[in-house]
C-alpha cells in the first residue's frame, strides 16, 4: 500500500507536469491528462485514509471519572449512570498496513482500554509493538500490573520508559517482578531523540516540569507521514517549561494538553498550589490571539473529576468551542 502511495504520487507529479508542457502544444491531450488526475485523486485520498491514526482511549484524569470518595452531584451523576463514566488519559497510535499498534500510558483503566484497543485493531491482526509512559503518577503507569504474572503473564511488551522511570520500575516492586519475569522488555528513551516505529512514524520524548517525585515527567511529539501531534498529559504551567508552548503547537496539526482543571478555585478548600497545572482559561488566554485555524490544534485532555469539560453540553464546553478550541473524546481518530 505504501508502495502504491509512492506510485500514485510519482504518477500525479509527472502528470502535472506534462500536462504544463502539453498545455502549450496541445489542448486535447492537456485535458487527457488533467482528467487522468482527477480521476487519481479518490485514490490518493483513500492513501491517506489508510494513513496511521491517533485513537483516545480515556480523557480523565488519573483518579478517572467519577472519581474514588466522591459523591458531589458532578460525580453522582456517572455514579448512577454509567454512559457518563470516562476512563483515565490514554491515547493509541494505530497502524493498519503494518498490524501494529502503541499505547501511551498503561492507566489503571488499561483493561478496559486493551479492550477499545482491540475492538479498532484486533490482536488477530495487530501485535502491541510498545507501551510509551509519560511520568510515574499512578495515572499513568500502574496499568502496567495487568501485564504480570497475576492477569495476562505477557511476554517481552516493550515498554519505552525514561531513565528515572527505568530505573524506577526495575528498583521497586511490585514492578520489578515485571522486569524480573520478563513481562515487559523496558526500552530506553532520551530526552530529545526520536524513537523511530517506522519509516514514516516516529515519537520523540520532550522532558515537562512537573511534580517528579519518582521519575522525570515526558510529553511526546509524534510525527506521522502527514500530520504531527503533541500529547502532553501533564505538566505544571507553561511558564515553567524553557520550551515556548506557543511555537511547540504552530508546529504540529494537533496537541493533546494537559487540561486537568477548567479555572482556579475549583478544588474548594484545597490548595491548587500543590498541584499545578495550566487552568484551560489560562491555556485559552495564552493562544487567545492566534488564528482560528491555529487555535482548533488545540485539544484539550487529562479532565479532573472537578473539571465541567467531563459534561456534555456543559458551559465550559460551550465556551471552549465559541472560543476555537478543542476537547478530546472517547474514540477520536486523528489521522497522522
Ligand atoms: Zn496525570
Ligand atoms: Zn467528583
Ligand atoms: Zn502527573
């Protein structure tokens, strides 16, 4: 198929470029040519339909939605209807031609996720090639439990982990015993070096200021033959990260971001101090002045039990897309 892509591409380039030539000299066979190009172009957009894709698998933050402990109305009312619960933040990068697929964080909703996983690319067909984790907040790597002796006693997933978070899971247990009992294979990732997945796929790891009291804390970029995206679940503040988001998201066609709370004061009594995060008001002022088209990359992900963007039809919502931004659901596909 990718061959075919090369093909069709090389076919449409000389066409076009006969046709300038030919336009000149002969009119019948300029409109043969013109013709022959359209009648390409369903193909060549069928490429790009067949193209790897982003697929989100969870949007809540790492407690998950609803939340342990909490029985405010905002919660109860997944509580009493399940439609309305929401797994923790997860994404999958998914590949059809080459059977492969990747997850990004191993969350404690990861069973359910391997099972939306499934269902978009079955293991008949494609094989789990890697595990990414960004951070060890529980959010984000104790799914991991599930690849053990006591579920699926998986063999050599690849799970791609920072130096701190290497050395996290091969020093403590229980995760050790995964490392141990080669469950999982951890594959080395720096910061700044991309991790290729193949010829036109490739995830490069970019170190966030967070709250990193067991290991460092990744964001991804993730470059796609077509398109690029950014996914970074959590950082602290922007204003804390050397790296200037604004020209990070006008260089990608989308960026998954850390949306953890809507606006301060969310949290009732507790200090929102202790655990920052950009507010989604903060994130909507800092690109308030970019172009519509610029501001729609954004898509905003990682919502708290606390966050309103969780309720459908919410006016958080409202305001997010009246002001040209994005939030991320369940079972977006984002073409790469
Ligand atoms: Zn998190
Ligand atoms: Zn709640
Ligand atoms: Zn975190």
């Amino acid at each position: 198929m990718l061959r075919i892509t090369a093909e069709i591409k090389a076919v449409s380039e000389l066409s076009s470029k006969l046709s300038f030539v030919a336009a000149r000299r002969d009119g019948r066979l300029a409109s043969l040519l013109a013709g022959l190009l359209l009648a390409l172009t369903p193909l060549m957009a069928a490429a790009e339909d067949a193209a790897p894709y982003i697929y989100v698998l969870g949007i809540a933050q790492d407690g998950g939605y609803p939340q342990t402990n909490c029985y405010q109305p905002h919660c109860m009312r997944a509580w009493k209807d399940p439609a309305h619960k929401r797994l923790t933040s997860s994404i999958a990068i998914i590949d059809h031609q080459r059977g492969t697929k990747y997850l990004f964080d191993a969350t404690p909703d990861m069973r359910e996720q391997l099972y939306q996983l499934h269902i978009e690319a079955p293991d008949t067909s494609h094989v789990l090639d890697g595990v990414f984790l960004t951070h060890g907040h529980m959010g984000h790597y104790t799914g991991l439990m599930h690849f053990g002796r006591e579920a699926v006693g998986a063999k050599s997933i690849r799970v791609f982990a920072m130096p701190r978070m290497q050395q996290f899971l091969s020093n403590n247990g229980p995760w050790d015993q995964l490392v141990g009992l080669g469950n999982i294979k951890l594959a080395p990732m720096r910061n700044g070096v991309p991790v290729k997945l193949s010829d036109d796929v490739s995830v490069l790891p970019l170190a966030v200021p967070h709250r990193d009291e067991y290991t460092e804390t990744v964001g991804f970029r993730i470059n796609g033959p077509n398109k690029s995206a950014l996914f970074i679940p959590d950082i602290d503040k922007w204003s804390k990260w050397d790296t200037d988001i604004r020209d990070l998201v006008r260089q990608v066609d989308y960026a998954l971001l850390d949306a953890t709370f809507f606006a301060d004061g969310e949290l009732g009594d507790r200090d929102m101090g202790e655990i920052p995060h950009p507010f989604v008001a903060e994130t909507m002022d800092l690109f308030a002045d970019f172009a519509e088209e610029d501001r729609a990359r954004i898509i905003f992900i990682h919502f708290n039990h606390s966050n309103p963007l969780l309720i459908e039809g919410s006016a958080a919502q409202q305001e997010v897309e009246a002001r040209g931004f994005r939030y991320a659901t369940e079972g977006l596909r984002l073409p790469l």
